[in-house]
C-alpha cells in the first residue's frame, strides 16, 4: 500500500454565493445561485487524490454509521480507496456546510464532527499503518499523535495536514515526518508573520522538512537550512474546496516519485491549481494527465465528472 489515511471524511453541502456572506447590510441575505452536495473531509479528499494520480490507498476512518458515512465510504470505493480497515463509530459522520463566493472562488466552512466518532483509547494494529505514507489530520490530535507514534516507530514517513492551533498542536508537529501547515498556523506557532522566518523559528523544534501552504502565493518548504518558494499557477478559481488536501496528495506522489524538494512542491502547486478549477472537494481530484497538462501546457484539461 502507498498511502493509509487516518482522519476526517464529510459530506458537504455546498452553497454557491453571489458574494462572500458578512460584512455591509446588503451581504447579509444572499440568494443561493445553486447548491449541491459532495463529498470530502482533509483526510479522505487527500487519498481520492491520491488515487486519481495513480497511488494505492487505504482510508482507515473513522467514519459514522449514518446515511452521510455511507454516501462519503461509497465515494471512495468508486475512486478505488481501499476500505478493509474503516473504523465504523455509531455516530453521525462530520459534514460541513460550504459557503462558495462565485466572485473569488473562495469558500468558507461550518462544520460539525460528533464526539463519538474520536477514536479514544480504541486499539490500533500497527499493521494497518504500514503503507509506505501514513497521513493524518489535526481533527482528532490524540488519534493522530498516537498512530504517528505507532507508524514512526516501524520507519513509515507521517505527513500531516495541520491546519488548527490548540495546546496539542506542538506535540503533533513533533510527531510527524513532514508536517504541512496551512498559511495561518506557523504564525501561531512561532510569533512570526513572515513564512521564511516561522519555519526557520519551527527548525529548533523539528530537524525534517518543513512545508507550509500559501494559497495564492504558492507554497515554501524549509529543506534542511534551504528555503524553497514555488509559485502558485494562475488559474481561473471556482473553488477552493478541497485544494489543501489536493496540494498533499501531490506532495505525497513526488515524495514517493523521490523528486527533489522543488519538482514536489511545483508539482503539488499544480494539483492544487487543477482542483480549484472545479466544483467539489472529493470532486475535484485530478488525475496525473491533468497535473501534467498544466505543468507542461501552462493550462487545465475540460472536466466532464459529475458532482461527487
């Protein structure tokens, strides 16, 4: 196995705004252009990408036993993620009402996760753990430190998508292989609001790579003592669901590609950009023709893929 995911699934269901909700009188009340529902969640959206780029995969879960579990294991199923090993919790499975302002593509999540769907003192078979990645999410950080731990342990790479601050959130970075920060959270972490200087701050306390996300501005790794900056692709967002999720997945593929720091981190902009070129979290993994096609054409291949 190349890839086992440990972490949120969801079912989405998304709005599309004529603007983003907030702010003056007037964006207040906003009339739903179009809405639809799709599946996605940090952990699941990434291994789909996963395997659309050509990646064997396992989703461990957990995953609830309501009509939203079954739809999101369903999905994954038909993108071929192995599901052996799901944990199954007698709780409803997280969703997340997406708000999508069509002007920008940029979206804003509410979310709601039952309690029962964290895993606790629940047993884990180190065996299960043992891809050649292991990646895990900061929505239940016990579940993800411990496994980290277990996979570590056994000489697996962890990678993370670390996207929330809390009290736990140093002993998980420590915890993983490659922690991958979205944009906000280095700035947390270390009092600094320049990129460069964060995860060289983030160096005393982690020795491996170091990756952070930067939304329009690309995305920046601290590779030993070397800080490497790639630029974002330009292309026209619809929506940027799911696109941080994405953006691991490609990191993951290089990784496992043994790419040199640069090339993953060009090819993860790439997926990322692809993904934000459509509708959907889960929906909107690209397949590696379609990476392949912006990093070499400088453009996105039509997608026809219904809504997921």
């Amino acid at each position: 196995m190349d890839v086992v995911g440990l972490g949120a699934s969801s079912v989405d269901y998304v709005n599309l705004l004529p603007c983003a909700p907030g702010g003056a009188a007037a964006e207040t009340k906003l009339r739903i252009n179009a809405h639809f529902v799709s599946c996605g969640g940090q952990v699941a959206t990434m291994l789909a990408t996963c395997a659309a780029l050509g990646l064997t995969t396992r989703f461990l879960g957990p995953a609830g036993n309501d009509a939203n579990g079954r739809r999101v294991l369903e999905d994954l199923a038909l993108r071929k993620v192995d599901l052996s090993d799901v944990m199954i919790r007698e709780a409803d499975n997280q969703f997340a009402v997406v708000l999508v302002d069509q002007s920008t593509g940029e979206r804003t999540v509410l979310w709601h996760r039952d309690p029962r769907l964290l895993l606790g003192d629940a047993p884990i078979d180190p065996a299960i753990l043992q891809g050649r990645v292991l990646h895990v999410d900061d929505v239940d950080e016990e579940a993800s430190i411990r496994v980290a731990r277990i996979a570590a342990q056994h000489g697996v790479t962890v990678t993370s998508d670390l996207d929330r601050m809390t009290e736990r959130t140093p002993e998980l970075v420590k915890s993983v292989t490659v922690p991958i920060f979205a944009e906000h959270l280095p700035p947390l972490l270390t009092g600094e609001r320049d990129p460069e200087r964060a995860l060289r701050k983030l160096r005393k306390v982690h020795a491996g790579l170091l990756c952070v996300t930067l939304g329009t501005n690309g995305a920046m790794a601290l590779d030993g003592d070397r800080i490497i900056h790639s630029p974002a692709f330009a292309v026209n967002a619809v929506d940027t669901t799911g696109s941080g999720d994405v953006f691991r997945a490609g990191f993951v593929f290089g990784t496992l590609a043994g790419w040199s720091t640069e090339e993953v981190l060009r090819f993860s902009n790439a997926a990322a950009a692809v993904s934000v070129t459509r509708l959907g979290a889960m929906a909107g993994a690209p397949c590696l023709s379609e990476v392949e096609a912006l990093l070499q054409h400088g453009e996105c291949l039509a997608f026809t893929a219904p809504y997921a």
